[in-house]
C-alpha cells in the first residue's frame, strides 16, 4: 500500500490529484471528492471525511439513490469489482462463499434489487459473511426511505475505511 | 455509430445499462445518469434532457463547481481524454492547432484554472479554434460565479449533443 498522506499534504494537493486520489473513496462517483476538493484546508482528518459526509447529504434525493445505484451487486459483479471492493470483498470472506450462500446470495440480491431499484450495499469489512447474508434478508423488509437511508450510512462506513487507508489519521475519532 | 435507441427502448432499459449508456454523457460524472434513471419513464427525448439538465441545477453549487472539476483541460489533457471528447476536439480542429496557438491555449488554460479553481469547458462541436481561442480570454473578465453558470451551460449543450448521438430525437425541438 502505497503511503498515506498527511492532511497538510491533502490540502496542498492540485485538485486533479486529488480527485484522482480521493475519486474512488464513493464507488463509481468521483463528483463527491470533485465537489468537496475546494472545501479545503480541512483541519483534520475528521473534518475532511465530514464535509465529504455533508456533500453526500446535500444531495437531492435521487443523488444519493443513484449513489446506491453505481454501486455493483455483491454476488453478481464479483468479477467487475474495482481494486478497492474486490479487497474488501475478500477480507469479508465472500469469494470464499459455497455454492449454496452464493445462490441465496444471488437470491436475495434479485429480491432487493426488485423491490429498492438500486443494489444491496453493506460494508464488507465490518461484516462477515453470515452478518451479509443475515443483513440483506433483515433489510428486505424495509421500505424504500429506510433503505435508501440505510445504503448510504453503508456508502458512508466504507467510504471512511477507505479513506483511512490514504490518509494519516491517528488523530481520529471516528 | 450504433444504432440509437428509441425513447421507449430507453425506458425498458436495466438500470445499470441505462448507467452504462448515458454514464459520460456528462463527462467523468456518471452520477447524473445513475440519479436520473429513476424518473422513467421518459415520455420524449426532450423530457429526458430535461431531466438531466434538472438534476444538475438541483445540485449544491459545490456539485456544480465538482463537473467542471472533473473534465480534462482542453490543451494540457489531448492525450487523456475519453473516446466522446477525443471525437468532439478533432471535429473543432483542436488537434490540428499550431504550435502557436497549442501554447497559447495552454497559456490561457493557466491563467484560467488560478482564477477560478476549474478547467475552461467550451462545447467544442459548436465552436472552432479560433472561437475557442476567443471565448477563453473574454471568459477570464467574468467573476467565479458568472463562469460556473457559463461552464455548466457549455456542459449541458456537450451532452444534448452526445445524448443525440445515443437515442432518436426526431421529434426533438432542443
């Protein structure tokens, strides 16, 4: 892995580098770095994953459904992962998967992707897979504001992992 | 070219190949696609690009100011940019520019990109090298906000036109 910035080195950054760095942080939607690069300086690392926090918020509601949208499906897209997802996917187990949980995986995906119009997202590496495969069956029985609420707290805890894999961030509280 | 595709084949479209397809018609900003897709069905072309273009101005300035991050200088970038832009420069002569002008583009590029923390965005199939080379020194007079307004309408009249190229509009009075 290559070494983490310090926040004085993210603020100081060309806002291309920094939307090339920080682009991927929201699977498939650099706009959010593209937007909150000129929020800087950021004080703190807590600052910058704030205001990265507060654009996605911002967001007109079908912003942040199309945020869920861009998302792959976890049992579909294996193979069209990015970098980052695939690693995470790995570190939750999921590629180990028997055939049995990735056909209720793929089962349940269809279900939630019928009923949410967007994929099913859960951030793999604070969860294992039965805490997945358990999670996607609970979250079924949400209705569309709940889970749209729900999918991006998700977008949110694995941005930050993300994040803390670039940045220095012993000074966190998060 | 492919064929294009009827308004109605447009709304029978899976999400993620809608994403697919209309993902960079806004350039590196698949998001507006992604969010959009939920308002079908279309009932015109016109009313797609309607929505499109609503979804834009529905996004926090900072969204805004993030489009116009996310697109390639248009002199520094010539070997970077995607297939779309690469057709639209070469159709404006953009790549058939002098020595001369390549340095006075990137000379003008400069200034631009300090004063207003983004590239200069021009639809370059309407404009030819020498209105570009024009417009870009008349544009450095206007204020920040003045050239986000004007940067974003030259974003939505790139992708009128590249959504033209992907769907029927016969019938299209834009």
């Amino acid at each position: 892995m290559a070494t983490k910035l310090s926040i004085s080195a993210v603020n100081e950054l060309d806002y291309r580098d920094f939307i090339h760095k920080f682009g991927s942080v929201v699977e498939m939607t650099s706009l959010c770095a593209a937007a909150v690069c000129a929020k800087r300086p950021f004080w703190s690392f807590d600052s910058f994953v704030a205001a990265m926090c507060q654009f996605i918020d911002d967001l007109p509601e079908d912003g942040r459904a199309g945020i869920l949208r861009s998302h792959p499906d976890l049992a579909d897209r294996l193979e069209s992962l990015t970098p980052e997802s695939q690693r995470e996917q790995t570190q939750a187990g999921i590629t180990a998967l028997s055939m049995d949980e990735i056909k209720q995986l793929k089962h349940y995906n269809r279900l939630y992707n019928d009923k949410f119009g967007f994929p099913f997202v859960i951030c793999a590496r604070l969860n294992n897979k039965d805490a997945i495969l358990g999670g996607i069956q609970t979250r079924l029985y949400n209705n569309g504001d709940q889970e749209l609420k729900c999918g991006i707290e998700e977008v949110k805890k694995i941005m930050l992992l993300r994040m803390k894999d670039l940045v220095e961030c012993e000074d966190s509280k998060l």
